[in-house]
C-alpha cells in the first residue's frame, strides 16, 4: 500500500510498501486488476488513463494488463494504413463537431515519450508521422491563434535529442515524398497513355481502356500545376502530410463525372498503391528500428540516396528473402536495379 505518515500509528503492525509512482496511477492500476480494464476511445482524458495503467504494468510485470493497454493505444496509433484511415475518420468527425474545442487524440510527444519508456516500439511510426504533420512552429512555439494549437502535454513535454533528429530526418523525408508523388502523378499517367495509344477514340469509356489520350495527358498535366500550387507553393491544408495529398490526388478526377473513367480508376488505383508505399516507407523516414516479420523490407534504388525514394522488398513478391534475389536484380525492370540495404 501506498506509505502516508497519517496511517502509520493506526497501522504499525501491518507492513508499509513505499511505491514511488503517481497516485493516480496507482489508483488507475488498481481498478484495471481488481473491476478489469475499462478504457475509453483513446481520447486526451482516456491516455491519461491508459498511459498510467500501461506504465505500471509493464513496471510489475502484469502482462495481460500491458498487453490490453497496448492493444487499446495501437487503434490509436496503429501498424496499419486501414487501421491509420479509420482512426483519421474519428478524429475528422471529432474535430468537426463545433461542441469540441479540443484534439480528440494526446499530443504525439506523449506518446513517442510513453513508448520509449515503456518498451513499445510499434506506437513510434504513427506517432511520429503524426507529429511531422504539424510546422515546427507549431511543435516548438504553439500559440492559441494556430489552427492546430494544443498544449503540449505534461512532463517530460519535449523529446530526446535523439529522436528530435529522427524527427527533423523523417520531416524532410515526409515532403520529399509529397514532391515526389505530384511529379509522379503526371509522368505515370503518360507512360500508361502511351503504351495505349492504339486503343483510344473519342467515346465514353467504360473498361479498362484510355479514350482520350490528348485530353487525359492535358488532364493530367492541370492537374499536376494544381497540385504544386496548392501543396508546394500555397502551403495549404495537407502540406505535411502525405498520405493525405496522395488520398486527395487519387479523386482529383472523379470516375464518377470523368468522360474518361479508365484514366479516373486508373488515378485511384495509382494513389492507393502509393499511398501504400509511403506508410510502409515511415519507419525508414524517422530511423527507427525494425522488428517482426510484419516490418518492411526496405531497399534503396541505385543512384537514389533520399530514402522518399526507396523501395520496399514486399512490392516484389516473388523476392522470399534471399530466395529469387539474383533473378530479381537481373531484371529488365530499372525497378528491381537495387541494393540490399538493412538498417541499423
């Protein structure tokens, strides 16, 4: 029990354990042994909780109680781009609702900060994609006027120099990769309308087939001056974020409306893929370990040292390990041209 020098007169046949953790952690613990876990939807307030019970827990050694808290924050900050969507769609839901003046979801800092101590790599990728979606301004010098202000959370609210580093890397790598997607945009298309020109004709598209290669390419290439105004020079919504502009890429020309639905589908294929590439990609951005058969297989492409432009092993499946590796570096592909490189 908790020392209290009130108590000890009552109680000075009984031992006394000094616990040198927060009472309100201790409570929180407590309540998840005896009443179970009742966590809440990973809101500013349920961390609190969580991240109490998660500390404890893994401090004691009570596995199962450590296991469920990291279940709970992992839907928060999962491992997954569907999972990473589904908690985007809470927090737009949240932030839209007039009645909440708050983020629905702590400051990324407090959880980088939690995971470090308590031992759980899989919250780093998210939250520190999370965190480089936000200005350094905003990270370092918030003020109430910013439309993404929030307070920074309690003690320890900064991070460690080395994971400020990873921080700064994983920033530049992030809007390396947004400038890289719009350029990609535009230059994808027009390999994919090229090797289709035999087939197009000036008529409503509905199979797998360009109609229209002049007015797609004229599309594609608006559609790319759009972009760069908007990301790059206009700084708008979604600037540092590039699984977002990859998501809103992908419905610039809407399958819907498009007299050209092939080129349309052919767009949201495209940026579901790339969006794909790029979460697999974050671990690498920030530097941070890998562990697990689930953890990508990153490679680098000969002649590109920006890790935006690396590639994934698991994009070629015919790659098992070392299984297939010759035949997959004498391809004619200028893709599978790479080198094998691990990180530390």
């Amino acid at each position: 029990m908790i020392s209290n020098q009130g108590l000890e007169d009552d109680m000075d046949k009984l031992p006394i354990v000094d616990l040198h953790d927060a009472a309100e952690d201790v409570g929180n613990l407590l309540s998840a042994v005896y009443d179970g876990p009742t966590f809440g939807n990973n809101n500013q307030e349920d961390f609190l909780v969580v991240s109490g019970v998660l500390r404890l827990s893994t401090k004691y050694l009570i596995d199962s109680l450590r296991t469920k808290a990291l279940a709970h924050l992992s839907k928060a900050w999962p491992t997954s781009l569907k999972e990473w969507d589904a908690r985007e769609d809470l927090a737009r839901t949240h932030e839209t609702d007039l009645t909440n003046a708050s983020h629905l979801y702590p400051h990324p800092i407090a959880v980088i900060n939690l995971a470090r101590e308590v031992d759980a790599p899989s919250l780093l990728p998210a939250a520190f994609y999370d965190l480089s979606r936000y200005s350094f301004s905003h990270i370092f010098e918030p003020t109430e006027e910013d439309q993404t202000y929030r307070p920074l959370p309690p003690a320890p609210s900064t991070l460690s120099n080395a994971d400020l580093e990873r921080l700064c890397l994983g920033k530049e790598a992030s809007q390396h990769a947004i400038t890289s997607l719009i350029t990609a945009m535009g230059s994808s298309q027009n390999v994919r309308s090229t090797q289709l020109t035999a087939s197009h004709s000036r008529r409503v598209s509905h199979t797998a087939v360009c109609v229209s290669a002049a007015a797609c390419r004229k599309d594609f290439s608006e559609l790319v001056a759009l972009a760069t105004q908007h990301y790059l020079f206009d700084r708008e919504r979604g600037c540092y974020d590039p699984l977002y502009v990859a998501e809103e890429l992908g419905q610039l020309k809407s399958a819907e409306f498009s007299e050209c639905k092939a080129c349309a589908r052919s767009l949201e294929a495209w940026a579901a893929r790339e969006r794909e590439k790029m979460w697999k990609s974050i671990p690498i951005w920030f530097r941070l370990d890998h562990s697990g058969d689930t953890s990508p297989r990153l490679f680098r492409l000969l002649g590109r040292s920006h890790p935006a432009e690396w590639v994934c092993l698991d994009d070629f499946p015919m790659c098992d390990g070392d299984r297939g590796w010759d035949a997959l570096k004498n391809d004619a592909n200028p893709r599978s041209s790479i080198i094998k490189q691990r990180q530390d």
